[in-house]
C-alpha cells in the first residue's frame, strides 16, 4: 500500500506503477491468426503492435511486466483507453472487477499460484482488454501459464481459431479460473496434514500453522469473491463485442467462479472448525493434567500430614511408645490412600 | 480435486472423466412405455438408444456408469446435447444446478445415501437430460434406488404412465429427494446417540466424533442448498417442456427441498449446541477437580506446617517440654481444619 | 421422520398418515350459521358434511384426529383438493405455509401449546382449507382451544356472523397465534427462574436447563418464522375467497407475527447471554477458587521449608543451639507469612 | 406480557388496555391554532374534542393515560378510526409501525427516558393519528417532554403555526427521536464508567452491570429498528395528509433513525468487546496467579524434599555426621533454587 | 454527544454548532478559475463571495471553520439552501451522505487522518454544496490536506482548469478518499507490529492495544461504509449538475470506496484472529505453566512422603536400625521419580 499513499494529489488519471517490479524487462508476446494462417512475434516496442488494431484477424497482445509506464500509455492512447483505465492497470492493488465500454471490455482479476517452498499462495494482477478483434492481457510476471493456451491455438484445437476475440478472453480467464483449483488443491492437501498433526497432539506451532492458512484463505477469499460479479457482467452484457456462441462458456466460467467461492468457503468452515478442535484438545489435555497432580497431592498431602505428625519432637506423646504403632500409622495410611482411590474411581476421574 | 487439475490447459468441453470409477462396466437400462405398452431393454451398447429420440411413447435411458467418456459423447452428440454440459456430466465436482435449454432441460443433483459400517454419508452425482419425450440419466454406480419407480411404471400405479416425460423426470427427481430424509434420519439418530455419550459424560472421542457429525452436515448443507434454486427455477421455468399440470408436482418438489434445508440447518444449530454444551461439562469438571484439589491441599498444608514446626530439633524449644503440649496441637489443628471446612461450606464449595 | 422414510418410493400424491395418532377416534364438528341461524352437529361420518359445500350459510368443518386416512381422502374428493395437498395435510413434518387455489386456500401451521408438568412445548399441526362458503380444519388432537371461538359464534359477539369463510378462518389463525403469547409467556417465566437460578450460583444442571431452554426456542423458531411469510402471503393475495375487508384482519395478523417473531429471537439473545454469563460466573468462580489455593500454599510451603531445614538430623547445626533460635525462626516465619500477605493485597488478590 | 394472553379468545378489535396503569387520571390537552390566534383548553371529557374534527385550524388533541378504554372507544367512533387501530393503542407492546389510510395516518412508537435513580431505560408507548386538521396523540403517562414544543407553538416559533397537522406531527416525533440521543448519551456514560472499573480490576459485579447493559442495549435495538421503516414508510407516502413541503422534514427525521440505529449497533460492538475484555483479563489473572502458585510450589517442593531426606531417622546415614554436610546442603539448595529462577525467567515467567 | 442534546426541544432547522471549536478565527479561501484566468483571495467575510454565485468561472469557496454560524447562516440564506442542510452542516455527528437538489448537491462525509504521536485516527467533518459554477467546502479545521489540489488547479495540471464545478468536487472528495487509503496504511502498520509483539509473547498490554485497534476499525468503519452508498447515487443521479464527462470519474470513487471498505474489512478480520491468537496463546502457555507445576510436584510429593515417614519418630520402626535401609530408599525414590519421568515422558508432557 505504501506507494499508493505516494499518488495522493496526483490528479485522477496519473500513470503510475504501484506494485513491486517483478519481472526485468517487460516483453510483448503478439500472436495474430485467422482460422487458415497464425503468426507469432516477440518484441519489447509496443509500437509494433499498432497495426493490429483495426485488422480483420484475431490479435492476442500479452504484455509481461507493467511497470514501464511508458508502454501501457502508449497503448492505451493508441488503442483509445480512458486514462482511468490505464491507471487501474498500473494499480495492483486493484479489486477484480469489469467494465463494459461501447467499443472495449475491461476485465481485471488476480492470477493465483502456489508457491511450493513457501507453502503460501502467490497473486498476481492479469488486466484484460477486449477489442472488437484483439486482446490485450498485461501481466506482473514472465509466467508461462498461459503456454498451454497458445499451444491450443497452434494447433487449432477446439473452437478457439474460428471463434473471435471474446472467446480468445473467455479462454484466458478460463486457464487463469483452472488454476484456482489448482491452489485450492494446495491448500486442501496443506489442511489435511494439520488436520493430521492436530489428531496426534495439538502444538503450539499447529496453531500458528492454521492461523497463517487462516489468513491464507481469508486472502484467497477476497481475489475470489468478486469474480462473481466479474462473471455474471460480462455473461449478461449486451456488448457487441461478445457473440451470442461466447455467452454459454462465460455462463460456464461463473460456474466455475461459484464452485471455486463454494470451496473456499467449506476451507474456512473447515479451518474454523480445526481451530476449535485445536483450543478443545488443549482443554482437555489441561483437564487431564489437573487430574494427574489432583490425584497424587490429594492422595500424598493427607499421608504426609500424618507422618509430620509423628514427626514432632514433643516429649509426651504416647502413641510413639507403642509397639505396633508405626504399622498401625502405616496401615491406616494405605487406608485412607486406597480411600482416595475409590473416590477418584466413583468420580471417574481414574 | 485431483483429476479436475489435469484438466487445466485443456479447451473447453474436453471430456474427461474426472471423478473415482465406481463401477466396472457401463450398463444401459432402456423403458419404453405409452399408457398402454411398456417395453424393457438392458445393453451395453448406447446406439440402441437412439431410435426413441424422436418416439412417441416417452423413453427412460438410464446410464449406470460415467466412467467411459465414449458413451456420454455419442449421446450427447445424437441427443443434441451443448459439449459444456457433456464436460459437467463427466465432471463428478458439480455444484447441483438446473440449465435450461431450448429443446432440453439439464439437472445435476447429488443422490445421497447412508454408508450403515461407516457411519458417513455417501454421495453421488447424477445427471439428469429431459427432452420432450425421453429422460437421459446418468448415474456414476449401478444403484437400485430407482427400482421401485420402475416398479410404478411396471404397474401403471399412479399417473406415471399417462403423463409425459417431465413427470418421469419429476419423480426421478422425489426418490432423490425422499432419499435425503432416510440420510438425514440416519444423522439424526447418530446426533441422538453422540448426545446420550455427552451426558453420561465428556470424552475427547464424543468430541472428535461431534466434529466429524459437524464436517458430515457442513458438506450436507453443501449438497442441499443450491437445490431450493435448482427446483425454484424448474417451477418458474417456462419451458414448453414442463407441462403445466406437472408444475403442482415441481412445487411439492420445492416444498420437500425446503424441508430438508430446515433439517440440516436444524442439526446444524443443534450440533454447535451439542459442542458448547461439551465445552462448557470440560469446563465444569475442570472446576470440580479444582474444588477437591484446593480443599485437601488448603486444610492440610498449614496442618503440615504446623506439624513441621514442632519437628525442628531446636535444643531450646519450649513448648516441647509441656505434657500437654502435643493434645494441644492436635486441638488445634482440629480447630484449623473444622474451621477451613466451614469456610469452605459458607463459600458453597462443598 | 420415522414414518416419512416410509413413504419412500410411492407416487406422490400417495395418502399415508406419518404422525403419532394422538386420539382414539376421528370426530368432526360441524358449524353452519348465518346472520340469523345456527345449527351445530357432532358426527364420524364426514358424508354428513358434504351438503354443506354449495350451502350459502357460512359452514366450519372441524375434523379432530386425522390418522383415519379414509376420512381425509373423500373430503378431499367431495371439495375438490389437490392430491399433493391431501398429502401434507396427512403429512405432520409440514413446514408452516399458505397455497391459494383459484377456488380454495390451504393453509398448514403450528399450534403451540405449553406443557406444564413437562416445562416443554407442545406442538400440533393444524391444517385449514378456506372455501367459498366453508372452512375445513384439521387437527391432530381433540383440543379445546377453539371452544371460545365457537362461543363467541354461537352468541354472535362481533362482527363473525355476519362475515363470511374468510373472517372465520381468520379467527381461527388468530387464536393460534394469540395462543402463541401465552406460551412465550411461559418460556419467559422459565427464563427468569433460570436467571434466577444462576445468579445464586452456576450449577451444571442450570446450563443443562439452558440448553433445553435454547433447544426449545430454536423450535419454536422454526415453527414462527414461516408464518410471516405466510401472512404476508394471505393479505397480498388477490383471491375472491378473501374479502376487501378481512384484509385489515389479515394485517393485523401479520403484525402478531411479527410481534412473536420478535419476541422468540429477543428470547434467542437473552438465553445466549444467559449461557455466556454462565460461562463466565464459572470462569470467574474457577478464579476465586485458585486464588485461596495459591494463597495458602504460597504462604505455607516456604514456611514448611523452613521448618523441614530445622527438622534435619545433621550432627553440626550451629542454629539449633543458639538459645533464641526457636524464636527467632518463628519471628522470620512471621515475617515471611505478613510478607506475602502484603503482597497479594498489593497484587489485590485479597 | 400477562394482559395479553387474557385477551385470549375475544374478538379481534375487543378494547382492553394491556399496560400497566402509570397515571391516576386521563388529562386532555386541546391545542387550537393557525396562524393568527391559538387556543388551549384542558379537560378530561373526550368529547369536548369532537368539535374540532372539521375545524380550519389545526388541533392537536394530547390524550395522557390511555387505562381509560371509554376515552379511546369514543375518540376512535368520532374520528372515524378501525377499531383494530384502537386495539393496537391500547395494547402497550406493540411493536413501532406506521399505517396509512385514506383520511388520517396512524403511527406508535416507543418514548424513550432515563431513569437515572436506577440507572434503566424507560419506554413508553405513544401513539399518533394524523388527520386533515388534527393531530390526536396518546401517552401513558403525565410527561412534560412536549412542553417545549408547545413553547414554540405558543410563542410561534419556526415555520410551526404556518404549517399544518402532518408538520405538528413531524414536531412530535422529532421530540422523540431527539430524546433518544438523550437516552444514548446516558447509556454511552454507564459504558464509560463500566470500562474505567474494567481497566482497574475486572470484578463478578462489572460483568454482571455489563449485562444488564447489554440487554437494555437489546431492549433499546428493539424499539429503534423498526422506526427506520416507519420513517421511510411516512417519507414515501403519498398519503394527501403529509404536504410536500413536509418531506424534507421527514428525510431529516430518517437520518436521525439511521443515525440513532448506527449508534445502537455502535453500542451493541463496543459492549461485546468489553464483555470480551472482561473475560481475557480474568484469563490473564488467571495465569498470572498460576505462576505465583507454580514459582512457589516449583521451587520449595524440592528443596523441602531434600531437607525432608535428612530429616529422616535411620540410624546409619554417614552424611549427617560429616562435618559441613549442613551448610553443603543449605548451598546445594541455594543453587537449585537460584537454578529453578534462572529457568523460569528464560520462560519469562517472571 | 451532549451539544446535541442541548438542541432538545428547538424547531427543525435551527442552526446550532455541536461540534467543537477547532480553530480560532474562521478562513475563507476563495479560487475563481476558468481555462485562462486563476484568482485567489483570502478573506473572513462571507459576504464576498456572494459574487461568485453566478459567475460563468467556476469557483470553489472553501471555509475553514465551522463554530461561527452566522457565516453558515448567511452562506445558506444567499445560496439558496435549506435550512435543514444548514443544520446538518454544523451537526458535526453527522452519518456520510449525499443529498440531491434541484440547484445544488449536498454532500458530507468524513476526511480522517492520523495523528501520529497518539496513534489514533482523528477524524473532521467535511460538507461539501455543489452548484452549477460553484463549491463550497465546510471543514472543521485549517488543514494543507487540499493544497496539493490547490497548486494543481494553479498550474493547469490534468483537465481540472476545463472541467466545472462537478469535477472540482469530485477532485475535492478524491483527496478526502486517497487520505483514507494513508491511514489504512498507518493502521496496517500498526497491526504488523502488535502482530510481532504477540509472537514474542502475550502481554495484557498488547491485548489492550488490540482493543484500542479493534475500537479504531469499528470507528473506521462507521465513517466508510456510508461512502459506498453516497458514491453511488452521484454516480447513478441524473442531475444536471454533474456532466456526462464526470461520470467515469464518479464510477472510480465508487471503485476507491469499495476498496477502502475492503481493506477496513479484512482489517476486521485479521484483528479478530489476532485476538483469538492472543487467546489460544494464553491458554497454551497456563498449560506449560500447569505441566511444569504438575511435573515438580507430582514427582515430590510422594517423595516428600517417603523421607516424612522415615522422618516418624516411632521408638519402634524396624527398618530405621537396618544398615543399608537410608541407601534403599533413596534408591526407592529415584525409581520412584524415574518412573514418573517415564509415564510423564509417555504421556508426551515432557
């Protein structure tokens, strides 16, 4: 949040980058194709891309790295995107959300990753722009997540070389949704073996585990929620630019958003759930503590009362001077011990 | 989730079957019937299906066996069926949903039923197509639940066999539901049971098992909330292949969902109570242990003391010398003792 | 829900009593009155009753008892009742609801009635069908609580007479409901006694009659909150069977509903507050409890120490011949014990 | 809630006062103004008001103390008022609503005042019928809180004696709602002072002053939510009574409910954390007086151990004859005690 | 609170100031702009500005200071706006909203900033009247907080020198919200740090802390959910005031406030799990706290037994004559407490 504060005064529109670079150089993957021929380019000039806007093919623009405000506001002046826009795109700490313009679509969510070593979940801002024959995607990072995506342009499988932009961003927005259950897998086989741990005895370090998974899903829970919304505009908008064929798969993308918040809201039952079962373990395992030393000083204090008894010095004390005393003292104590027993054992405290 | 994530990258409507096999070979069972014929056919074979796509008389295909990917795809193909909703038939994650189509009507529901040695409740998916005069079900076991509406459509009890097929798709519909009340008499009576532990007393296995109860109808809930939608949607549909003397039914059907939703939320409630009720007996033992623990060791400790005092081995110590001297101690500690137990009453710790 | 699971696999529609029979015999009263006339009739033969459906007087059937499926099936036949309706009539697990037809309205609630030896409340499934010109009701049990409705029939008190079916299916409801304050009342005296009860000292069985208490409320819960939709269901309908002047009735009643609604969940949060005030007079007891216990042993075991090192038997103890010693040890142990004392006043433990 | 359930069986609209008697005498007081001339009359024979129901002038009719059933009977036959509307006065539980009708508007809600002596809440029932030209109001008790209003009517004030009833009534309702604020600020006092004894030492009597707080909280939330809807309801009206120029009056009138809602709710948060408070300082009592307990006992069990071994008596124990065998014990018990703090405050116990 | 309770009992409308006095002497900063011309005065005469009502250049009249209501008084009566604004003006309590006029838009909210050396979040009032060539801003204080938009508006940056009166506001409540997103962060920052804290142990003081937080949220809170409310109806609202050109700005507030709720939200969120971390920490460490306890003087206390009874003075105690009877038992004990270390060791407390 710290260089969002820094934008304070700026007027409304100000291109600045508020994330943290995350990739060196920013690079621009252009994929242009029509259902008969498919041409790819690499460039890091932004202007090579300008010649795509008003072809009669379907172009992809994936711009990898944001922070070279110099590219999104060429593009965005070039390809007609309001100032505000472009400064959404610059913000990642942007709330998933779309915008339908008479002539583009706006669509911003968060890419998710699992970040194996750190067993924490990665999020990354993806901004989409949807023109009436091109696609523009600006990510954070040099991902090939979207590999398999090209792949499946290359070789024309599916519907994907014949249909048009809409569904070349229904397809991105797809992959970026499959990778939800990817993570959820994650942080499903992450709860299972704290679920595990607590089962053998709950620690300290557990507890701290399923806060931090907690946070985890709390986190999850607010990249995921909006695309509700997100899903439901986009299917139910009567903008051009998508076709009546693209209004199924979008109608399938929000039941794959509904079942992606449906888990992530059973994680945070389940983790709430885990958390009472850990503060419950540590009751009862304090109970059976308190049983444990109840038992032996309430057994032991009255004996050795009894023993500090005949402990005393006093000159006139006249069980002392019997013969059988000691065992007597002795026999009573085993007496009132096993005494206690059977108390204990009446309270089912044994 | 495992299978769900080999999916990712794959264009949509791939189909691949992404739940456990639960059955060895695919069976096909065929029901012909009009008021006055029935006709009964058993194959492995789904191409023998398809000459009642377009038969007067309505037609029960039902499809025990999701697993060969090649069976669900020709149907679809011949019964016109969108490839999304062939992916979501073979997807065993599906939220339940209704879609409604120009000339068919999907439904995916989970079928629940009680595993007795377990004690947990089984789910499966089932799939349901209504067309204008065929039911297309798809079931992932080879179940008989189904066997006594077979059984009516054998005897011709009721108006089964006069109506078309979107009563034979209504009544599929209430066996499912029917079915959640035998599930959820099963937890009921499990509830019953786990109470009557609580009672008798508190163990850490009667909370591991209220948690276990707790998790059983969190997924519960899971499977029957989206159902009030699902049966909202099919009485308000206006499909031209619901019939209007079937909505009563769909409304009874609604009527019946809601029910169920009562009864979980109710167990739901019922179990938090249970789980309070738990900690709060911990709580109070706890307490009782405490109390017993503080006594002993509140009268005995400066009786102790006191019989410590009189065993040090000063040369030049009085009281030691008095005859009597060590009556006197005992007095007194007879004092100090009744008047803790006094103290103890006024304070109602006994 | 025994009896309900029963049912599985028949037709819907299928006639089957799954409540407990709660009278020997079914008895039906009949009512038939005008402004001018009235005429009343006991009976157990329901054809008796069939004159009266075209009747232009005013007539209430009351059928007391309803395991007699037979009875409910003609009625049904003779007046033109839906089968599905029927069903839930026999059917006691109904959720409270209102269904208007074009030519009749069925309506199913609670009445609840306090059973005093017990301290529970009862409940009984009162089903009703408003006609043109008749009003059937259904109860499960030979009651009484209609007798003051059917007085103020008989000597014409208020506007009844003269008002058609829908006014007295009105005063029906609004003895039902009215009956809902009088057990409510009960609850609330239960509550204060328990409040009572615990403010004099928290005992485990006072939590027990809590839960019972919260059991009870969480079902009375359920039984309340339909009956606003219900209400609201009857005042907004624009069926002839209601006359324009029954509607101030109608929202009278609603106002009651949500009067008793109000009142079970204030009823709700008290009883919460009451269990979470239990639960922190425990806590603050458990407090009490420690405090003298570390009190005591806190002062006495260092002076037990003491003690015990002077109680040594080593052959070179220079202390122990001191003269003063004896003395001067019990001055330390003085000094010691009047130490800790001011200590925890400081810590203001005492 | 006694009275209410002895109404139990009488006809809807019976006129039976359900309160508590809280003035000796019904006092009327008649207000007779428009904008040239005023006229003020006291009186305690309702009829004496009837004159003014066709009056130009406006008339603000103040009935105090509604036990009188005749009073109301009568007023309610001369204006033209549905007996369920007279049912509803007299009923002193009623829940704050608004009802619009053709030619007058009724309205109850709940006067709120502090009872500083106690330290409670009291609520009082007012109700308001709204016609053309007049305004009737009914409280239960002789209460001065509208003299300053009419002070202002008097002494014409504001746009008061220009407007017309439905402003009076407005006026009205503003008293009230302003003398919640009064009520608030007095509660926001108890819950300061309530936190300062918190902050000293949390004792059983704060917890318990907590939850009478807490339920007059819940008491009050009762009264102020529903005049949200009454307000909004009166702002929407249509209603010919209330004048356009009124409404803006009635949006100010919403804003203070909202506003009286936030702070309520506001109330409601803070005093669950105080509660909440409450409970972690007792915990942290708790474990700091178990550290006491557990230093002491963890130190000087041991070393009275030790001295307890040579306390014993056999007659062959070599050490006891050693020469600094004492002073050697006395050291070695100093290191296990100095041994025993060193660890605890590695623990930072201490 | 209490200034508003001293307005008991005035008209509607009457102009009081509630809040307190927060600077001296009230400042008037007057900026008349249009594209070519800027001028800017200084002043404490209200009646200057009168001028400016209708001017063709946009003007933004900004009044430092509240206390003085004759100014407000005049403002209202020259601008033409209802008295029941001008109260709400100087009702510093006042909830956020927005009114729309037919001639002017009101809106208020609140500008919060943090005040660093007490670590708490101060909060003014801010009131803001639209006109079609004018603003005025009320503040309560002579805050720079609008400097950086003033020297903006002095050296034409962005298109605020083109734009009306409608965009001036919008940049006016932008700075408000981008100063909500630096206390977020001083907020967020003191979290991280209590956060720390609690890892390093619980104290009572870092629990104090939370709460003081956890008030903070709550007061946040109360000032910005409002926001959304407000933000969409001057979005939504078909005035003639606010351009078409304005509206992507007014929908990007409405994406800022979203996100400022957001944030207050998840602060919530994760203050409440820091409080339960706070909690399970507490309870985990009495538990070591009772283990240590437990172990010491379970291992002891039977230890302490043994030396008391060979501590007996009993003239016949065959076993004190025996030789090797002092090395037996000290043997005995150390199998003893061996033994304990063991099950000890077993039952995983060690």
């Amino acid at each position: 949040m710290k260089k969002l504060t820094k934008k304070i005064g700026m007027p409304p529109g100000s291109l600045v980058f508020t994330g943290k670079q995350k990739t060196e150089k920013v690079r621009i993957d252009i994929m242009d194709y029509d259902s008969d021929n498919i041409n790819e380019k690499k460039t890091d000039n932004i202007e090579e891309c300008f010649i795509y806007k008003d072809s009669s093919s379907v172009t992809w623009i994936d711009i990898k790295g944001i922070h070279d405000v110099n590219i999104t506001s060429k593009a965005g002046e070039h390809f007609g995107i309001h100032p505000l826009i472009l400064e959404d795109i610059l913000n990642t700490n942007q709330r998933p959300k779309a915008e339908i313009f008479d002539d583009h679509i706006y669509i911003v969510l968060k890419m998710l990753s699992f970040n194996v070593p750190e067993g924490l979940v990665d999020s990354e801002q993806v901004s989409i722009i949807i023109g009436k024959n091109y696609v523009i995607s600006f990510q954070e990072k040099e991902d090939d997540i979207f590999e398999p995506l090209r792949e499946r342009i290359r070789k024309s499988k599916g519907r994907i070389r014949t249909a048009g932009a809409d569904y070349l961003a229904y397809s991105i927005l797809d992959v970026i949704t499959d990778n939800y259950f990817l993570v959820l897998e994650k942080v499903g086989e992450q709860m299972e073996e704290l679920e595990e741990q607590l089962l053998k005895g709950p620690k300290q370090e557990t507890l701290n585990l399923l806060y931090i998974l907690k946070r985890e899903t709390m986190l999850l829970r607010k990249s995921v929620w909006p695309l509700r919304e997100l899903s439901l505009k986009l299917e139910r908008s009567e903008s051009a630019i998508i076709s009546e064929k693209t209004h199924p798969f979008l109608r399938d993308l929000y039941d794959h958003t509904i079942q992606v918040i449906d888990t992530v809201e059973t994680y945070r039952e389940l983790l709430a759930g885990l958390i009472e079962l850990y503060m419950s373990s540590i009751s009862n395992k304090m109970n059976e503590i308190m049983k444990v030393l109840t038992i032996i000083a309430t057994i032991f204090i009255p004996l050795t009362f009894i023993a500090g008894v005949y402990g005393m010095n006093f000159h006139f004390m006249p069980e002392l001077e019997w013969h059988w005393a000691y065992f007597a003292v002795l026999a009573l104590m085993l007496v009132i011990g096993g005494g206690m027993l059977i108390f204990f054992r009446r309270k089912r405290w044994i």
